[in-house]
C-alpha cells in the first residue's frame, strides 16, 4: 500500500533523508522509530504528499505521490503531530470542510459526521466553535477529520499527543480493526509501549537512513540483543548513548 523507493530530501547541502527504500503491506501497522531530527516527520511528510521529495519514488495504493497527486492523496489520511483547526468553524463544519476536499456531501456524509463525532466524545460540542476546544479534543476532531472519507491508508505522526487513556485506547482498538478490515496505518512515535503491543513491524531511522525494519523479534536478533526491550534495542541499532554523568548533574 506504500513504496519507497530512493527517497531522499535535502535542504541545500543537507540531506535529511537519505535513500529510504521501503514497503508497508495492506493490513499493516507499521512504527516508525528514531531520534529527534532523524528525518522520521520529514519521510512523513513526503508520503503525505505535503513535501516534495528531492529524489526517488512514494506510491500510495499503487498511485506515485508526484504524478497523480489528488489520487493518491484521497486514498491516505494525514494526522499530524500538531493539529491545526479552523478555529471560525464549529466541529461539524470542519469535518464537512475536509470531506469537500474529498468531493463528498450530502446525507450519508452528515450520518458519517455523526458516526465520528460519537465515537471521540465529540457530540455535544458539535456545533461549538473549534477555539472553545481543547488540545485533546483538537487531536480527536483531527483524527476524525482522517478517516471522514474512508481513506486505504493513515500516516499519523505521534497518535497519541494529548489524549486521554480513554482516548488513546479508543485510537489503538480502532488502527487495529482498521487494519484488520484492509487498511494500511503508518505512524510515527516515541512511546516504545505502542511500538511492541500495536505494530505489527518497526523501520528505525538514523541521520536519515534506514537502519532496521521488522517485526520486534527480528530487530532483536539483528542487534544480537535477545530479551532486551525495545528501548534499549532502539539505542543500540541507532547508536545512541545515555552515559551522562548524572551523579555529577544533580548533586
């Protein structure tokens, strides 16, 4: 459902990404894990369609992202890590906003907005302006505003932001159904606890490349560190370090 090939992104002389190759299966989820400022949101972007890559090729269910822009973006939903609303619009007509984007309107729309609406607890802030919500309910209307029109495949970049446990439990049984009904969920996240009880397979990105992609098992025996938890997997394959002097720092 996603394919990358060659993909790179440089700014100037830096390059952020560098050469990614990779493929992410219908019926997926698929983590994507590495250090701030290791190219993660950036490769995000680009599947996403919101930044050109410099180099190489991103299809979305078979569509490439730079030769049929509107098509392989109508089968992608995008939940960014900071969401944005239009603070002018109530919850109803935000969602009946983004579905315009999409070319959808009419009955079934407003039951689907109703259907969504209810699911993240939305309801009874329906016809409130979006400036009276807060960030938790910004993210959930967000998410809402992804799958109004039924997309084959979620790129979210750190789902979890400012939800609830209620919330983020909500949002974990629904990837799951989700990808077990076909679809396709890429997410970007720091929480190791999301990465080994949701994915079904890792990538890890350093400096911008590629550096390991499998399920958590196969990471493990890549990095010859049977048990270790992911955490420690994840400092190891990306050559990170906490050997601070913390003592020195705090006394």
């Amino acid at each position: 459902m996603i394919r990358l090939r060659g993909v790179t992104k440089r700014y100037g002389s830096f390059e952020a990404v560098r050469g990614i190759d990779l493929d992410i299966e219908r019926g997926e989820v698929f983590g994507l894990l590495g250090p701030n400022g290791a190219g993660k949101t950036t490769t995000m972007r680009m599947i996403a369609g919101i930044l050109a890559p410099s180099g190489g090729t991103i299809e979305v269910g078979g569509e490439d992202i730079l030769r049929h822009p509107m098509r392989a973006k109508a089968k992608l939903g995008f939940i960014p890590d900071r969401p944005f609303v239009y603070d002018k619009l109530t919850g109803a007509e935000f969602l009946r906003f983004t579905a315009a984007l999409f070319g959808q309107d009419g009955a079934e729309l407003e039951g689907r907005i109703d259907e969504l609406l209810g699911i993240f607890d939305l309801t009874p802030w329906k016809h409130e302006l979006t400036e009276s919500y807060s960030h938790g309910m910004r993210q959930k209307l967000i998410i809402a505003s992804a799958l109004v029109h039924r997309p084959e495949v979620i790129v979210v970049d750190e789902p979890m932001i400012g939800l609830d446990p209620k919330s983020a439990k909500l949002l974990k049984t629904l990837f799951r159904r989700y990808t077990d009904l076909g679809g396709t969920v890429l997410m970007s996240t720091h929480t190791m606890e999301i990465i080994e009880g949701l994915c079904d397979r890792v990538g890890i990105i350093s400096a911008g490349k590629l550096v390991a992609c499998g399920t958590v098992e196969e990471l493990r025996r890549e990095a010859a560190s049977d048990g270790a938890g992911m955490e420690e997997l994840f400092l190891r394959l990306t050559g990170e370090h906490v050997d601070h002097d913390l003592d020195a720092l705090l006394t």
